[in-house]
C-alpha cells in the first residue's frame, strides 16, 4: 500500500488543503484520520482545514475566476481533455485506493474512476454546445436571445460512498462553465480528495494555470457549515443524506443562493409475473450487495407479484449462499466491508426493528466477527411496505421483499407500494409485457428521477441527468442539460433601429 499511496503522490500526508498546485502546510490541530474498513487499520491523518486557511481558498478561487472564464469554453475543454488522460494513466492506482479507503470491491472502484474519465470526455464535447435560445421580439427591428454565464467559485460536499466520481460528475461540467471548484470531500475518505487533486495539480501545472480553479478543503461538519453560509459561494452541490440535505438547503436558502442536493433513496424494482426471472433476480443481487448497499442507488425494496414471490425468493437465496464476503482487493469477492462501526450498527439496529414490526429475516444479516474490519452477511428480509424501517433508508446491503397482486390501482398495487416512501432517486420494472413497462413509465407509474425497464436501479450512465424527486432533493447532476445548474441565465434584446418602441403597445411621451 506504500508503493500505490507513493504512486499518487501521496507520500507526504500532513497537508490538508490546496489551491491547485500547491498544498500549503495546514496550521490546524485537527487529523481527519483515514481508517481501511478492510481490516480497520490507520492509513493515515491529513489536517483539517482552519478558518483562515478556508477563506485563503476562498480567495484564491475568486482570483482564479477572473482568468479562468475569460478562457474560452473549448480551450477549458482542451484542460479537461487532459485531466481525463491524466486520470486513465492513473486509473489502476486511484480505483485501488477508492477501494482500500471506502471498502467497495476493485471493479467497483476501477469503475468509479472510469465515471470520471467518461464525464471528462462528456465535459469536453460539451464545451462547444453551450446553447442559448434566439427569440423573436414583438417589436420591430429587435432582436432576442439568450445566453449563458458562468456563476463563479461552486461549492462541492460529496459523499464516501463514491470518493471520487461524483465530484467529477460536478468539477468537469462546471470546469467547462467556466466555474472554478471548492471540494470538501467526505471525512471518511480523506486520502481519495488529496489523491484526485494531486491529478488535477499536475495538470494545471503543465498549463501555467492561475491556482484556486481545482481547490480542496478537508473536515468534516464545521466546514461544510462555512461552505453553505457563504455568500462567496453562489452554488452549493452536495450529496448526502436527507438530513445532512436539509440543513444545507436551509442553509444555502436562507442567503439566497442555489443548491445541488442528491440526497438518500429508498429504490424499488418491480417483478411482474411476466419478467425474465434470470434476469430481475440476478439485477436484484448487483442492486442490493454492491458497494455492500451503500450505494445512493442500491435496491432496498424487491416488490414481487404473489405469482412468482417463492421463485424469487428461493432463486435469491440460493445465490446469496454464495455471495464471497472479504477483502475487497481480492479476485473473486462480491462484496466487501461497511464503511466503519457506525455503519455496522446501523444495519443490526434496522433488523432488529424490522423483526419488532413483524419482519423476517430470510438469510444474512450477521456481523462477521471471526475477522477485523466491518464485514456483514448481506440480509434478505419479507417485509410490509409500511413498516417504519422499510420506509427509511439504511445504508447497508439489507433487501426487503415485498408482495403485490395487482401492478395499478388501489393502495396495495405494486406502484402504490412503490411510490409510497419519502424518497424518489431510482427506480425499475422487470417485465416482457409492453403495457407493463409503458405504465410504469408513464404518469401513471413510477414517481422516481431515474425509471428503468429490464434492468436495475444502480448503475447509472453518465449521459443520462443523475438525480431524484421527493426529498431525494430534486438536483440533476452529469449528462443532458445538467450543465445549466452551474452558470446563469441572462436574456438579452438588442434595438439596431430608429425608434424606442416599448413592450406591449405602451405609449410614453415626454
């Protein structure tokens, strides 16, 4: 691990904070240390960043600013292009810290860093289609349009559960805007923040950028309180809980400035009587122990119609049997730990709740204490969907199988229960019949920002809005218009004639 930390240019840990090239020694006492979930073991401290090292950030961006959106949009671009070469010619080395620090297995984090090299190339393309609209006026020899702006430094929280991609998901779009980044990556995952911008230093350098256009600061609570109250910062993106979400909305409302929430989800797939079993049941098992359920899009609930209920769930058992639970470094494992200790007893505190409520835990669900680390058995539990524990989210690999008769109408069909929880991020149906899956696509079915037919609800593509409805938050990050968050609006009318004619037939002599 020495030799992967060294080849990141990680070898020298005590600074916690950077404007770009340059880390400067932190003056704070506080260590955010990094833990592996593989066996619990210190990786190392990095500092947290102080008060005044966050406003000498702050600064330093709004300098960058001023040059970096006088730089055209395809030569940011060009920046961007090289950031993804960077990060291909680091792919190996960055996947396998994402999964040593976070605990997900190594094509998990090999793919994680591919998300960041495939925004990088879907960032590139979309520095020449930053489209306006043109208008025509209802006054003569006028013209209209309208056209973009970007909106300055954007404030970035992101999550453990994906260290590193979906930063990139905001900091590549954005970089084309013409914004410049303030990162606060998770305290969790420290190493995976100082080890993405010593990438994007390199970088930077080779280009004789001005420092602060890529900035990190690193803590934990306190920090992202400075991030969200600060009027330096028009836009915050943050992805978190529902919780976390709405003190950063409150927040970032209460000044009059936007927010980006992806927040938690509470995701369903749908198994009708006429779905690819194979198929549904094997998408079900990626959806609810990848990442060991840590995921924002991981499968909570599997909503199975009575007719083919015992295949499911027999078929699930059978393969959660085998599911090989270990070292996420290692061929072979399908599911490594929970993030840390907190993680494990909140998945313990949810089985237990959920067999109070009249739940029953079909398989799994046990700490796997003969070895260290935070390691569980995934959980198969048949549940109500009204339980109190089915309608949150717990972020750990425990699926709730659920039965339906009939896919519409009335309060207990299969999209009543679907729809009938707090949170809307991703969703799917497992079905062959046309009617079925046009259904649940319409107005009439699934209620959810990401809705899929034969295939489930992790996973998404970068070309595709990555976002929620309800009180996943409402943001849309990555592909289709998604840039449009990061820059502001202006509408414009040009008056190339003689005359002063007002809007709406309005006469005003003087």
């Amino acid at each position: 691990m020495t030799d992967l930390l060294a080849s990141l240019g990680l070898s020298d840990l005590n600074p916690g904070t950077s404007t770009g090239q340059r880390f400067f020694q932190s003056d704070g006492a506080d260590v955010l240390e990094s833990h592996t979930p593989v066996d619990g073991s210190r990786i190392a401290g990095v500092t947290a960043t102080t008060r005044a090292e966050y406003d000498r950030v702050v600064e330093a961006a709004e300098a960058a600013f001023g040059h970096w959106r006088m730089v055209p949009a395809p030569q940011r671009g060009e920046i961007v292009r090289q950031i993804g070469d960077e990060l291909r010619a680091n792919k190996e080395a960055l996947g396998r810290l994402v999964s040593f620090e976070m605990g997900k297995i190594v094509q998990e984090g090999l793919g994680e860093v591919q998300e960041m090299i495939d925004i990088c190339d879907f960032a590139v393309g979309q520095s020449r289609m930053l489209y306006g609209l043109t208008m025509h006026s209802e006054r003569p020899r006028h013209r209209m349009y309208e056209q973009w702006h970007p909106l300055g430094p954007v404030g970035i929280i992101s999550a453990f559960n994906f260290p590193v991609a979906v930063y990139a998901w905001n900091a590549m779009l954005a970089a084309v805007c013409g914004d410049v980044m303030i990162w606060k990556g998770s305290e969790k995952t420290p190493l995976c923040t100082v080890a993405v911008q010593r990438i994007l230093a390199r970088v930077l350098k080779r280009n004789d950028l001005p420092e602060g256009i890529f900035s990190i600061v690193t803590g934990a609570r306190e920090v992202g309180e400075w991030m969200t109250t600060d009027p330096r910062l028009p836009l915050i993106s943050a992805t978190g809980s529902i919780p976390m979400g709405r003190a950063v909305g409150q927040a970032v409302a209460a000044r009059l400035g936007r927010s980006l929430l992806e927040l938690g989800g509470n995701n369903a797939i749908i198994i009708t009587p006429n779905a690819d079993l194979e198929m549904a049941v094997r998408a079900a098992v990626f959806g609810a122990v990848g990442t060991a359920g840590q995921r924002c899009t991981s499968t909570r609930r599997l909503i199975v119609h009575d007719d083919v209920f015992d295949e499911v769930r027999d078929r699930l058992l059978g393969i959660y049997e085998k599911v090989t639970i270990g070292n996420p470094l290692e061929e072979g494992t399908l599911m490594g730990p929970l993030i840390d200790g907190d993680a494990v007893e909140a998945m313990q505190a949810a089985l237990e709740k959920v067999k109070s409520e009249g739940g029953t835990v079909l398989h799994g669900g046990e700490v796997l204490s003969d070895r260290p680390g935070h390691y569980v058995r995934p959980a198969l539990v048949e549940a109500a969907n009204h339980y109190e524990i089915v309608q949150d989210e717990t972020f750990a690999p425990i699926l709730y199988l659920i039965r339906y008769r009939e896919l519409v109408d009335g309060p207990a069909s299969a999209l009543a229960l679907h729809n009938g929880v707090r949170q809307g991020l991703s969703s799917a149906i497992f079905t062959l019949n046309m009617r079925e899956a046009e259904t649940f696509l319409s107005h009439l079915g699934s209620d959810c920002g990401i809705a899929n037919v034969n295939i489930g609800t992790s996973g998404a593509e970068i070309g595709g809005a990555f976002g929620g409805e309800k009180e996943t938050g409402g943001g849309r990050e990555s592909g289709s218009d998604a840039w449009k968050v990061y820059m502001r609006r202006q509408t414009n009318t040009m008056n190339w004639g003689t005359e002063l004619p007002l809007a709406q037939g309005i006469t005003f002599d003087v």
